[in-house]
C-alpha cells in the first residue's frame, strides 16, 4: 500500500502518527506525509475554546495551514495516487479536509483523543462548550472510515452509529526510544541512589500534584527525582513537593534528546491522576519507558495493567505514600529493579514496536483492498 499521513498534527510533539507510519513501513508499505503543522499544543487549543473568539481564531489559523495542506497533498497525489489516508492526531477537521480531496480513498482517523473529554480534564467546562465538542468527535468519526482509538475504553466513547469503524491500535514507541536503551542494564547496588524521571506536560491526567506530594516524602531517601517539561500543574506540583532535595527540575528538552535523558534513569514514570480520562488511558510515557529499558510505575489501572501485565509496578491513582513506599522499595532491592527492567525491555520489544502496534490496522486496510467500500466490509467481517 501507498499510505499519506496528512494534517495538521506536530509529530515531534505527539509521535504517534511517526509510530504508524513507521510501523506501516517496517509492514513492507510505502508511507509519505502531507503535513502542515498548526503550530498550537493541546493546551493551546483548550485555552482557544475558553475565549469568545478563540474559535474564530482557531478556525483562521486552520485555513491557511488547509490551504498548504491541499496544495502539499495534492502533489502527492499526482506523483503517486494514495492507496489510504492516514489523518494525525488532533484531526477532528482535517479528516473533512482529507474526504473532500481523497473522496474514493480510504480515509483513517487517529482519534487518540476525544475533543469533549480532553476539555473537560483541563478544565474547560460549560454545556454548550461539551455539547459542541461532542458534536466535533461525532462528526470526525462519522465521516473516516477507519477510526483509530489506543485502549477498549476509548472504543466504548465512540458513537454506537460509528462504533464498527473502530480499531484498537496502542500508542507504542518509537524506534528510537529502544535504541537509546543502554546496551547492558547499568547494575545498581544499595549503596547508590535510584535514579527516577517523569515528563509529560503536568497535566490532571498525569497526576503531577501526587508526584510532587511523592517526592516530598523521599526527602530523605536515596530516591533522586527528575521532574522535566511544564504545564498548567507545574506549580501544583513544585508546590506539593516541598522544596524536596530529592527533585530536579526542567524544562522540557529536545524530542530527540528525550529518550537518551530517560534512558539514563532507573524508573520511568507514568500517570497518577484520578480524572475520569487518566483511567482510560496508557500514555505515551509507559510505552516510551519500557522501550528505553526503565522499569515502570504507574498507576493501577484497567487499560494499563492489560498492556503492562506483570512486567509493571501498579499503585493507586492519586496515592502519593502508596507511590513514595513503592519507590523506597525499589531503591531497597537492586535485584527486583534489575529484573523490572529487563521485563519492561523484553515486553516492548515485543508488543510496543510500531510494527507490532499497526498490525491490527494492517490486516483491515489489506482485508478491505484500498477501497472505502472494500474496508467497510472488512470491518464489518471483523465485528461479526
């Protein structure tokens, strides 16, 4: 298949489309990009909604991206008619942009995130704001034909009417984040201090204000915390911690730097927030970890847990003594660390590669025969 990634999206930012495309190529497909970046983060976009004219604003900004995006997918097409569309994340309008220029090809939306959800854990509420956010995810998933969600939670928020079109497809890692993994696991004794990183964009899903409350229980254990990126609970978090020796503190780093920063640590962080989103999610962050060979602690639930299995550390949501003691134990036990570590490699490189990740995608888009009508009986022959 000849496969175009096309949108607005911010790779470096959100990987997940790199992680399909990346998989599909490693599939054997031929992948090119149509991609015209909007320039505004997640964050961004909900503070937009929040004003009277932010959609106004929103909707302008996305016109002149559209207008080099058609032009771009345009001169794809002519060098080489796309076998499907793949629209990135965020796409909930530029998947109509992407049917009204491919209207005979097969169209994929990652719907990684559901618009009305997404506000509602940031904070930016209302009912007229929520009804028309849903009205947004409705409409996106209505019009692609393939609708990508990461967890079977997210699969349940789709609309009953669009419920066929869905795949579950998990997030994974790229590439590189294995490949930035030390060659031997760096053997920890109990006389040196465990080394622990969380980064994200300290949002309630994460759960940073619980990291922080964590963190200034370690105060006095050979627990050292590095604490990188920013966000609207950034100060919640700083705050929490109490000024803990224990903690560094960052800014976020290159994308590319990242997974080596990681990489260098002992444990890797995942999400602690007690939001209704954080319990439908597996973030980036578990899957980037484990393929960087940290051992993993995240919180204790469903969609997590089936990802991770018993290659994991689980503790309650929103629980930062259950955290603090987990990570006591851990500083406590260099052989259980070791073991941990080398359970979250061997997992990724099993089950987070973007190959093995877009597989189920695979198999529906060369079921249906890169026709629209071809893919809708495949999926229909996939819920049956």
């Amino acid at each position: 298949m000849h496969v175009v990634s096309f949108g607005t999206y911010q790779a470096e930012n959100h990987p997940r489309v790199a992680v399909l495309s990346e998989g599909l190529r490693q599939r054997g497909h031929t992948t090119t990009e149509a991609n015209e970046p909007l320039g505004l983060s997640t964050a961004e976009r909900v503070d937009l909604l929040r004003s009277r004219t932010g959609g106004l604003r929103l909707l302008l900004r996305l016109a002149r991206s559209w207008t080099r995006l058609a032009v771009s997918a345009r001169r794809e097409a002519r060098r080489r008619r796309p076998d499907v569309v793949l629209v990135g994340y965020m796409g909930h309008f530029d998947v109509w942009l992407a049917r009204l220029l491919f209207p005979r090809t097969p169209v994929v939306l990652d719907h990684l995130i559901f618009a009305a959800s997404t506000a509602q854990d940031r904070g930016a509420s209302g009912s007229l704001l929520g009804r028309a956010l849903r009205l947004l995810d409705a409409g996106a998933v209505a019009v692609a034909d393939v609708v990508l969600v990461d967890t079977d939670e997210h699969a349940r928020l789709v609309p009953r009417r669009s419920a066929h079109k869905t795949v579950v497809v998990g997030v994974g890692a790229p590439d590189a984040w294995a490949e930035a993994r030390p060659a031997a696991s760096t053997a920890r004794t109990a006389s040196t201090r465990l080394s622990v990183v969380f980064f994200g964009l300290f949002t309630p899903l994460q759960g940073a204000e619980t990291i922080g409350r964590a963190v200034a229980l370690l105060r006095d254990d050979p627990v050292d915390v590095t604490l990188v990126g920013s966000g609207q609970d950034l100060d919640a978090a700083r705050a929490a911690a109490e000024g803990s020796p224990s903690a560094t503190w960052t800014s976020w780093v290159d994308s590319r730097e990242l997974p080596a920063l990681v990489a260098r640590h002992d444990v890797g962080l995942g999400i602690f927030g007690t939001t209704a989103k954080a319990g439908k999610v597996v973030p980036n962050k578990v899957f980037q970890c484990a393929a960087a060979g940290t051992a993993v602690v995240t919180s204790d639930t469903a969609p997590q847990r089936r990802a991770l299995g018993d290659d994991a550390v689980f503790v309650p949501a929103g629980d930062p003594h259950a955290l603090a003691d987990e990570l006591r134990r851990l500083a406590g036990d260099p052989e259980r660390l070791a073991d941990l570590r080398l359970r979250a490699a061997a997992r990724a490189d099993r089950s987070f590669t973007p190959e093995a990740v877009v597989e189920p995608l695979e198999a529906v888009l060369m079921a249906g025969g890169s026709s629209r009508r071809g893919v809708q009986e495949a999926l229909r022959r996939r819920r049956s």
